[in-house]
C-alpha cells in the first residue's frame, strides 16, 4: 500500500482571494481527490488511451477522480473568431473549472491536453480556487503549434529558439491553416509573455527523457519536469514471438513513418507484415497488400482479444516514426509481451530502446537500413529470444501500473509543495514508495 501524507498549514486567504486547502484528504484517508482535466480530440488517439488508463490506475488505488472535459466536436459549432478567443483565453472553462473547485474541494488538478477548448488560463483558474497544478507533456506544443517538430516530411526546429513561432503562420503548420496556425501562435505568445507557464504550472510530467531535455532546452524550468513514462495497466502474459510476422500498429499518416514501412517492405521479400490502423496514408498500405497478398494484411481494426493475439504472436514491432514522439503507448504493449521494438534512431525511441538489448534502432528515415535491421534481427533467434526477454524485464521495472502510481504521487508531492512555498505556507511531505524497487521520480536535474 501506499503512503502518501502531505500537510498544507491553516487555511488563510492568499493574496488573490481564494482559499487554499489545508488539511489534504490524503493526510487521513491515505488517498487523494484529483481533478483531472483533458480536451478530447476528435480521432481518438494515445494521448485519450494515456487519460483514461491514468484514470482507472488512480481510482484502482484508492483515489477519487473528478473529471473535467472538452469535447473537440465543439469546434464545428463555434465561429472561427470565438474559437480563436477560446484558444487564448476560455472564459467558460475558467467559469465551469473554478465552480467544479468549489463543488468537489480536490486536492490537486492534473491537466493533459487544453487545445484549443480550455486555454491556459486554466492554470490561474486553479491557482485562484487554491490548488495546484500539474501538466503532463504528451507532446511538444508548447514549443511548436503542429506540436511534433514535423513538417513537409522532414524534422523542423525553426520555432523551437523563438518567443513568437512566426515560422509556423508562415508554412500554416496547424492544421494547414494560416489563421488556425496564428491563434495557437497568439496562444502560446501571449502565455510565454504573461509567464503562466512558469508562474501557474506547479509540476510538469514528461513521458520521456527526451521530452524532458527538449522542453528543458525550450525554456520551461527545468527544476519543475519531472519524468514519469507512460505505462501499461496490465500485466498480461509473455508472447511466444511464434508467428513470424512483423507488425505495425499505429495511425497511417506522414509523421508515423508509413512511407519508409512501404519502402521497408519492399526491400524484404517474403518477409510478413501485419499492419493495424487507419489514416491519411491507409492506400499507401492498401497497394502494397494488393501486390503482397501472401506478405502483407492491414487490419482496419481489430478488437481486445485479436489485438493482444497480434502483439503476442509477433516477432517484432516496427515503429519507423520520422517525428520525435512524446512516448509511443505500443511501446509499453510490446515490452509487456517481451516484444522487441525496431524504430528510427531518434527522439523518445532512442531514450527508450536499447540497441540490441531490448529492441533495436534504424537510421532515421532510411527504409534500407530498416531493411537491413529487421532482416538482420529476424534471422537471429538466439539474438532476438534475449532481447524478448529483456524487453519483458524492462516493462516490469519500469512500466507497471504500480511503478506508475509511486512515480505520479511524487510529482503531485513535488507540486503540492511548490504551490504551498509560492504561498509562504508550510508543506511537510511523508512519502514511502509501495514496492521497494520503485524508481525515483526522475527531474531534470537528476
């Protein structure tokens, strides 16, 4: 079980107005109330699948979760001027945060992605109702509006050193769109100048060292990024690696490498390849099955069941993203079967994945050297049997529900005690770890 106590001293009004909870509930009850924040996208992606599993690990641990959303199907009902508004500054989600505050007293508010329906202004929000903040880094928005550091099938940096991403209205990074691009620009223009990303966020979550070190090199504080990875809520059974398959499981679009997985096919004749998931580029799959039948199957969708069948019975996973990625959720589902992952030399995948030990790295966007690798892994089965069980290894020391819990507490600690210093209150933390092998939570300065 997990202890977890954190005293915040009397109840006084801080300068704003607002009353900031003194005892925490968990202090008694050894559990938390979390108000847990998030703007669904409209295809439902890994960052909604993260959400909703960090929901169920809290309250499968004792906790109490308040949810707050936005729905990204509002968007069609709004007039583009009121959308831009809402982006920089939403007045009805800073109504509806700070009265939902008021009506379930949680002790912290952890919020994932805010584009474009809640706007930073929900930070403050929560500050003003007394309580702190944390932001969990899915992705690089707020050092680039497309979010991904990815344009014209290329890497892109140009924003990242810049106070106003002028580079991203001029390509129309978000969304192809010039206006759409300039309001997440004015969104993240007029924050940075306010200071809200420093003033009002009280901890920030990133799923991957290299995030870590990416939004570090930015300009967020480094003392306040904490590492906490993503994680998989089961503990599902070893895979026996007996199909002889390979698979790709992801959404078929530019930024996720389908182009080079086309290419890599191509260069590995009788090689199979089982391929799950939908997007812009499905026809690019569509022909090379169409050639391939005997090779190549994508699946529009699958199930639980025929899905873990897929992930249990394949050799490897190929993840040839040509975008950095924040923290690959199939990662984590391959690890937990003992399967290898095979995926482009940079970004998270790199910070992940051991070369030979627990999966192994391409060049970035040469499908001939993927060729060359998975080819070269698939005809070592010595090679590859050490490396499933590495990868097994790597899951249970690193990526457990349970690990995940001890990690999260620590950063919701380190933000309740930073809101609390901020205040010139007094925070006495006590917190002891459910396993003994837990891993520290890692911050940039570790």
């Amino acid at each position: 079980m997990t202890t977890f106590r954190g005293f915040i001293s009397a109840s006084q009004p801080h300068p704003e107005g607002a009353q900031i909870t003194c005892l925490w509930r968990r202090a008694l009850l050894n559990a938390m109330k979390i108000l847990q924040c998030h703007n669904v996208y409209q295809q439902v992606g890994g960052e909604d699948s993260v959400v909703a599993d960090e929901r169920r690990m809290l309250e499968s641990h004792g906790h109490t979760v308040v949810q707050y959303t936005r729905h990204n199907d509002e968007v069609e009902k709004l007039s583009k001027l009121r959308l831009a508004a809402g982006t920089v500054w939403s007045r009805r989600t800073v109504r509806e945060i700070t009265e939902l505050i008021a009506r379930e007293s949680p002790d912290i508010a952890h919020f994932h992605n805010t584009l474009p329906l809640m706007s930073p202004a929900v930070y403050s929000a929560a500050h003003r109702a007394g309580i702190p903040t944390v932001q969990t880094l899915h992705n690089y928005r707020f050092l680039c509006p497309k979010a991904t550091f990815f344009r014209d099938d290329q890497l892109c940096e140009k924003c990242l050193p810049k106070r106003v991403k002028w580079p991203a209205i001029q390509h129309a990074c978000y969304r192809d769109d010039r206006l759409a691009s300039a309001t997440v620009t004015a969104m993240l223009t007029i924050h940075g100048m306010r200071g809200t990303y420093h003033r009002d966020v009280d901890a920030y979550i990133a799923c991957s060292p290299f995030t870590r070190d990416k939004m570090i090199e930015g300009g967020l504080p480094a003392d306040r990024i904490h590492y906490k990875p993503n994680f998989e809520p089961s503990i599902p059974q070893v895979g026996r690696g007996d199909g002889g398959y390979a698979l790709y499981l992801g959404r078929l679009s530019p930024e996720k490498g389908v182009t080079v997985l086309v290419d890599t096919w191509r260069r590995l004749p009788g090689r199979r390849l089982e391929v799950i998931g939908r997007g812009p580029q499905q026809d690019l799959v569509d022909a090379l099955a169409a050639e391939r039948p005997n090779d190549v199957v994508r699946h529009h969708w699958v199930d639980d069941d025929e899905l873990n069948r897929l992930l249990s019975g394949a050799a490897l996973l190929v993840l040839p993203s040509m975008n950095y990625e924040g923290f690959p959720k199939v990662i984590v589902e391959s690890f937990a079967r003992g399967l290898p992952v095979v995926a482009s030399n940079v970004g998270a995948m790199a910070a992940v994945i051991r070369d030979g030990e627990n999966g192994r790295l391409a060049r970035f966007g040469d499908a001939e050297d993927f060729a060359r690798v998975i080819a070269q892994t698939l005809d070592d089965p010595a090679g590859l049997a050490q490396m499933r069980i590495n990868a097994r290894r790597d899951f249970e020391e690193n990526y457990t529900a349970d690990i995940n819990h001890d990690l999260l507490m620590q950063v919701y600690d380190a933000a309740a005690q930073r809101f609390a210093q901020t205040r010139g209150k007094t925070f006495t933390p006590q917190y002891t770890a459910s396993s003994t092998n837990a891993p520290p939570s890692l911050t940039a300065n570790s």
